[in-house]
C-alpha cells in the first residue's frame, strides 16, 4: 500500500487524507478489506493442518469460505481498479461511494454468519467499520450500509434461532481440547483482532492529527495577514489589550506605532498591484527587522502597519521609528529596471499606567500619523 503515496497523480496521497476525493477513499477501504481478509484466509489454510482444529471446523465449509474470501478480495481488487480509473474523471462518483459501502456491509454480515457473531472479531468489525466508514465518507451512506449490515445480521440470528439455518456453519464447537483452546486458532482470533483494532485506531488517529494540524493552520491564518506574513489586526488588538491588562496589573508602558507608506497609491498606478505587494512586503520586512523578538508587528490595513512596542516610552519609540523610517527610504524594489523607493509617514503614542483604553492610544497615534502626512510626510510625530 505504501507505493501509492509516491504519485500523488496517479494514486491517492497518504500522507494526506482530507484531500482525498470519494474515489481515492473507496480505492484505500478495498485495500484495507483485503488486508484484514489474509488472516481469515492463512487461518483457514493452517486449521486444515491442525488436529484440533479439523475435529472442531467442518472442513469443508471452511473451504467454501475461503473461496468465497478469495472472491470477494477480488471484487475488491476489481473496485479499486474501478476507482483507480474514475478518480479522475469522476473523482466524488455517488454510485462507487454506494457500491463500495453496501460491498462492505455485505462482506461484514457475510463473514459475521459463516463464523457466528458472538466471536470477539465480529463483535468488534461492525463498530470498527463504522468508525472507519464516518471518517472516510458521507453520513448518509454510511448509515445506508450500516442499515444493510444489520438487517442480514438480524436475518442470520433469526434464521439460525428458529432452526433455518445453522449458527457460525464454519464451527461444529469451539476448538479446544482438554481445556485448551487450539493454538491456529487462538492466533488466527488474535491476528483479526490485533489488526482490525490496528486499522481503527490508526486511521483514526491519523486522520485525527490531520484535523488537528488543519485546525491549527486556519487558526495562524485567522491571526496572519496572507501577504507580508504578519500579524493581522485581530492579533493585533488581542495582543493590544494583553498589554493593557499587564500595565493594569504591574505597571510599566507600552507605545504603539503607526506607519503609513507615502504616495503608495501612486506606485500601484504606475507600476502595477504586484509591485505594490513586493513594496508592501519589503517593507514589512525592514521594519520587523528593527524590532525586537518582544514587540509586535502588524498589518493594519491597506499600506499600513502598526507595531506595539511592550515596556517602552515615548522616547524609545520614537528611536526605533527613526531608525525603521531610515531603513525603509534606503531600500528599493525593482519593478523591471526601474528601481521603486518608498518612504513611510510614523505616528506615535503610548500608554502608561492603569485606566488608558486601546481606542485612545490608536485614536493619538492616528492623529499623529496625519500630522507626519501635514507637515511634509517622511517623518516621525509623537501624540500631545
């Protein structure tokens, strides 16, 4: 099974299964069926050789079966071939994720006949499957083929309990002599049993991190602006008031930054969207490069930027505007062979001791932005 995780083309990917389309997930249970079926098949082979187990099997039954096996696992092997050969084509097909199913479903009340579902195997498949069939397909033919099961399981018990036909027909009695159960068969119990709660368990798991580590993508990506990589506003804010309730509780400051690339409109009119996002994210750059690892760096909106600077004044600030205002007008993004400069405008407030709103402090580092824009843009204001 594992060859098919080298052509994510041709074959389903393994290494991730929420891409997986209705026929890569049918393509995947076929090969699963057959891999749980080799037990059945190697057990039945070795019974015959066994003395305990020929006195209690009915040998020729057990033979049937295990062509019957041989002939399912080929119908499997046929499906997978049809799968294999839709993906493409018809890649979330209604009519193989149905066939596929009520194959199962079949198969499961089939086996669970032949070999009696009081055996710890068949008490465990039935759930197993279940399990296995809601992660990999849609509720509504999965609880389809459930209904299937469950209604020839019910036929069997209530054929078998009135005399029509026999219970668990492979089994005249339970394999044992003087106490002892025979050991192919012991083995033969436990490789169903090891293997079916194996595929379970780690198809449940493995599709349980894929859902986790989704889950932890779109989480970054709630909290990231796409483009340069950082901090969106949402973060922003959070982090914003974090360092509020800090000062609330132990005092100290923190000041917020604003800044404004100059005239980017321009830019994106002359030289087009795409060179404005390479200026937008040099920029994001230089200046995440002037800050430290403990302040936070944000796209506020548009070619805007806002930084929160934790346990620093005014002053401070304004040194580490300065510096990124410098850096940002020595840089240069090429657009062709025109070399595109961009300059930024910054505003500045901070917020010391307890009682000051988040609100207030954007709303001073806001009007000092536009002041910087006022008086000539390029440069550094600090809120009255």
């Amino acid at each position: 099974m594992g060859a098919f995780t080298h052509d994510a083309k041709l074959l389903p990917d393994l290494r991730d299964p929420m891409s997986w389309s209705i026929a890569d997930r049918c393509f995947v249970l076929a090969w699963l069926f057959v891999l749980v079926s080799i037990p059945f098949i190697v057990g039945i082979t070795l019974g015959a050789r066994d003395a305990g187990m020929a006195q209690a099997v009915d040998l020729s039954t057990a033979y049937a079966m295990r062509t019957a096996a041989l002939a399912v696992d080929a119908a499997w092997l046929a499906l997978s071939a049809v799968a294999l050969a839709i993906r493409r084509r018809a890649p979330d097909s209604r009519a193989l994720e149905h066939a596929t199913i009520q194959l199962f479903s079949m198969s499961l009340a089939v086996a669970g006949h032949l070999l009696g579902m009081a055996t710890t195997p068949f008490a465990l498949a039935p759930l197993g499957a279940l399990v296995v069939g809601l992660l990999l397909f849609r509720r509504g033919p999965v609880l389809l083929g459930a209904a299937s099961c469950t209604l020839l399981t019910l036929a069997s018990f209530l054929g078998s309990r009135f005399g029509l036909v026999p219970y668990g027909p492979v089994f005249r009695r339970i394999p044992a002599a003087d106490g002892r159960i025979a050991l192919v068969f012991h083995v033969e119990m436990m490789l169903v049993v090891l293997t079916t709660i194996g595929i379970v368990l780690g198809i449940f798991l493995f599709v349980l991190g894929r859902l986790r580590e989704r889950e932890a993508r779109l989480e970054r990506l709630s909290r990231t602006d796409p483009l340069t990589g950082l901090a969106n506003r949402r973060e922003f804010f959070a982090a914003l008031e974090r360092e509020l309730g800090r000062i609330e509780r132990r005092g100290g400051s923190v000041a917020v930054v604003l800044l404004d690339l100059d005239h980017f409109k321009t830019i994106n009119d002359a030289h087009g969207h795409q060179t404005g996002d390479a200026v937008l994210v040099a920029a994001a750059r230089v200046v995440g490069e002037n800050l430290r690892c403990e302040d936070l760096l944000a796209r506020y909106g548009g070619e805007e930027f806002v930084a929160l600077l934790p346990d620093t004044d005014v002053e401070g600030a304004r040194a580490v505007a300065e510096r990124c205002r410098a850096r940002l007008e020595a840089i240069a993004v090429m657009s062709g062979t025109a070399a595109i400069t961009a300059t930024a405008s910054f505003g500045i407030a901070a917020a010391r001791g307890a009682g000051t709103r988040g609100a207030d402090v954007l709303r001073a580092a806001d009007e000092a932005l536009y002041r910087a824009k006022r008086a000539g843009r390029n440069r550094v204001e600090i809120a009255a």
